[in-house]
C-alpha cells in the first residue's frame, strides 16, 4: 500500500509541474501575440479601389509608358536601332582588320627572307663563295665521279681477310 501512496504523489507532482508549465507557455503566446503587427495595423488606411479609379490609374500608368517610350525615341534619333546594320559594320571592320593583320605577316616574312638573302650573300662573299649557282656547282664538284678518274685502292697485301686496312686503327 505504501507504494500507492508513492506513486498518487509522484503523479500529483507531474500534474502540478505540467500545470505550471501549459499557464507559463500560455503566457508566453499571449505576450507574442500581442506584439505581432497585423496587416491592418501595417497598411492602414488602405481601402478598395472602385472600378473607375482603377481604370483611371491604369490609363496614368499607360499614358506615363508612352511618355518615356517618345522620350528614348527622341533620344536616340527618332528612330530604333538598325541591329543588322550594326552587325555587318562589325563584320566589315574584322575582316579589315584581318586583312591587315595578315598584310603585316606577309610583308614581316618578306624582310626576314631579304634579310637572309643578304646574309647569305655577305656569308658567301666573306668566304670567297661566288653567288652564281652554276659556278658553286663547278666549284662543289659532281657527285659522279667519271669512270677515268677511280680513286686508287689499295693493294692486297695491305688488306686484311675482311677487307679491312691492316696498321693504325683511327
């Protein structure tokens, strides 16, 4: 029986403790409730429009539209943009401006071939090189040698079996 006692008070003094709390949590909503402002508080003297002020605030609206649509008309020449126009200027001046990139390019190779031309030519005449082509042929000599003109080989007897010179080695 003892423990019946117990637990009546222990469930007496959770329903004491939940009491307490539901009334402070209720006090609580009642103080945030009280300081959230409504739309009416907010807006105030906000009323219906009838069907005639609204459609005289939407004539202002169009009428305050036209108005800057003949404003940026008159600022920009009376007439629009000519988009198509722009577009091929655009594409006139890059095709200019490559033309003449590549106009430079063709004229830099130029120099640099003249200059090594020259450099050849100041080469050549350093060494006693004639420029004439015919006579650097002469002077370089044929790769065919004619059939009179053999180089001398040497004789067996300096030879080794494999047709090597015997003596020094390079």
């Amino acid at each position: 029986m003892a423990d019946d006692s117990i637990v009546k008070q222990v469930v007496k003094g959770l329903g004491e403790i939940a009491e307490k709390t539901g009334e402070a949590a209720v006090k609580e909503a009642v103080k945030a409730t009280d300081t959230v402002i409504s739309g009416k508080d907010l807006l105030g003297g906000i009323s219906q429009m009838s069907e005639g002020e609204l459609e005289k605030k939407k004539a202002e609206e169009e009428k305050k539209k036209q108005e800057e649509m003949a404003h940026l008309r008159s600022r920009s020449g009376g007439q629009g943009r000519n988009v198509e126009e722009e577009m091929e200027e655009v594409r006139r001046q890059r095709e200019k401006e490559e033309k003449e990139k590549e106009e430079q390019m063709l004229e830099e190779i130029k120099r640099q071939r003249e200059a090594e031309e020259t450099e050849r030519q100041n080469m050549a005449t350093e060494m006693g090189v004639s420029t004439n082509p015919a006579k650097r042929k002469k002077q370089r000599g044929s790769a065919l040698m004619p059939a009179g003109k053999k180089k001398q080989q040497p004789d067996q007897s300096q030879m080794s079996a494999t047709s090597e010179f015997k003596g020094k080695v390079d």
